[in-house]
C-alpha cells in the first residue's frame, strides 16, 4: 500500500486506485513549506477530530477536489456551514462500507473543537478494511484500553500512531498500544511539528526495537510503500 506523509498527522493512503487523504495541516505547518496543499489529489478526506492542526486545510482541499469528507456529526454539520456539502457523517462505534473497503470508527481520548470555538464533536479513529490490507489510524488520543479491541475487527497490516507526548501518547505509550492493536509495524505521526512535541527520533526507532517492532518515520513529502 502506498502511503505518502505530508508533516504532522497528515498523510495519505491510496486503495484500489483513490486517494484518501487524513487530517490536512499543511499550509501553517512550518516543516511542510515544501508541500502545497493544491497538489494533493484527493478522493475522500478522513477527519479524526476538529483541532486546527487536523482540520486547517480541508476546506481548500475539498472545494478544489470535490471529495468526499467524512467525520463525525458535528464536523460534517459545520463543514456543509463552509460550503462544503459532499459529506458522510459517522460516529464512534459504526461502520461503513466504502467503495474502497469498510471503515470502523472507534475510539479516541481526545478533545475536539472546532477552529472557530465551536463544538467538535467526539474524536475517532479509524480502522480500514480493504482487499489490499489492513490498517489502523488512532487519531489522536491517549493511551487506553478500548485498543484491545481491535484485533477482533481486522488483523492490522499497519497503524498510524502519534507518538509526540504533551497532548497524545509518548513513545511508551505507542509501544503499548502496538501490543494492545496486536501490529509490528507502526508509522509515527504528531510529532516534532512544534515545541511541545519535540521527539528525538533514534531513541524512538530503537525503544519500538527492543519490543520486536518497526517505527516508520518517513520524511515530510515522503512516499514510501508498507509491504504485507
């Protein structure tokens, strides 16, 4: 599958041929001034909660595309306020099958407002379902116990942790979760962006190590493939 990380916890996956795209933050984000948010093409957006940092450029992004975006009930309400009307709404706990395979929201502890002080909603996260793999996108959240629930809805290729510490998970935590999801191979997102989540990388690689997994930290622009 291939995955290509735009900073932050923006990133995007393609899946029998469309273009997902996940929490859009790049315009402000100062380590993406490389990336322009008018060369991603996008087929749906996926949007775990409604913090700025998640959430900046959807907008942009959707009107320029005409994607799908789905989020959760109080973020598709405001985004069909923006002009936005191509949205699918969902919740913690329900599925939907997709053209590209199902997706599950769950759960995520987390806060979530909107950019312009209004109610965000609950934060999700995401597990997808498709017939060219498997994977999971916490969102972000704390470390909790509702991961363990994973494994009886799909057998993870990969997952999408943050692992920045101050407002998610740290490193530990993300280990811990990898054991909770039951995934060996993780990508590291929600870190290094600014100074509250400031990481140092080689200690993170090798503490996902010592505990027989893989950390991918690919690089701002980055394309990489996540073989099964």
């Amino acid at each position: 599958m291939k995955f290509t990380y735009y900073g932050h916890s923006c990133f995007g996956v393609r899946i029998k041929g469309k273009n997902i795209v996940f929490d859009p933050f790049i315009l402000h984000n100062e380590l993406a001034k490389d990336i322009q948010p008018d060369s991603i093409e996008a087929d749906y957006i996926f949007l775990s909660h409604g913090h700025a940092d998640h959430i900046a450029d959807c907008i942009s992004i959707a009107k320029r595309t005409g994607c799908k975006v789905v989020a959760n009930w109080e973020i598709h309400e405001w985004l069909n306020k923006q002009g936005i009307s191509n949205t699918h709404p969902m919740n913690t706990g329900g599925k939907w099958n997709f053209e590209f395979g199902t997706v599950k929201c769950v759960v995520a502890q987390h806060s979530s407002g909107l950019p312009d002080g209004s109610y965000g909603g609950n934060p999700m996260g995401f597990v997808f379902t498709s017939e060219e793999g498997n994977f999971y996108y916490s969102g972000d959240t704390a470390l909790t116990l509702d991961m363990q629930l994973i494994p009886g809805w799909a057998k993870l290729n990969f997952a999408v942790l943050p692992i920045g510490d101050n407002f998610t998970m740290d490193i530990a935590d993300a280990v811990k979760s990898a054991d909770f999801i039951e995934c060996n191979t993780i990508v590291g997102v929600h870190y290094d962006t600014f100074g509250f989540i400031k990481i140092d990388r080689k200690e993170a690689v090798a503490s996902f190590q010592v505990s027989g997994k893989n950390l991918l930290l690919p690089a701002i622009g980055e394309t990489i493939d996540i073989s099964f």
